[in-house]
C-alpha cells in the first residue's frame, strides 16, 4: 500500500463521515478494494484509522443532536439515547464482568 497524502486522510474522513464501504473508500481513492477490506478487516491501518475518524465524529454530532432532543422532551429521542447507553453498557460488560 503506498503512503497516503494529508489530503487523501482527510477525504477518507469524510468517507467515514457519510458511511461510505471499504468498496467505495478504496473507488475513491483508486486502489485496490482488497487491500482497504485487509484494513478493514483488521481495524488497524491509516485507512481503517482515517475512517473510523470520521465517523466516530459524525456518531457523536448525531448523538449531541438526540441527546438535546431527550433533554427537551423528545420521547422518541430519549428512547433512542437510552438505547446508546444500553449498548455501550452491553460492551463495557465484556471488559468489567
């Protein structure tokens, strides 16, 4: 895999940020598709890191936006926040027993 410009981690955050696929991702950045999926598949490369980047920030201006709606009154969006913490308390189980 060749080194990627500042320019190309940038644009793969924002892959990351509309949820593009690893396919799209590698269409994008005119690379084999196999070698973004190898990414991908491990969850450790510069692609895999600028992807999640991007839509690790994403998740959490949608999270900020339903958390405020909760707060407001929003029955629907507290649901959807109580969700968020029920999943994250799901995962955190494995690690804390």
């Amino acid at each position: 895999m060749r080194d990627l410009t500042e320019k190309e981690l940038k644009e793969i955050e924002e892959c990351g940020r509309v949820a593009f696929s690893y396919r799209e991702v590698a269409y994008h950045l005119q690379v084999p598709s196999n070698e973004v999926r190898e990414q991908f598949m491990k969850e450790k490369g510069p692609i895999w890191e600028a992807w999640v980047r991007g839509r690790m920030q994403v998740e959490l201006e949608i999270r900020q936006v339903v958390m405020n709606g909760a707060k407001n009154g929003s029955t629907p969006l507290l649901d959807k926040m109580l969700e968020f913490f029920r999943h994250t308390e799901r995962e955190h189980r494995d690690i804390f027993g």
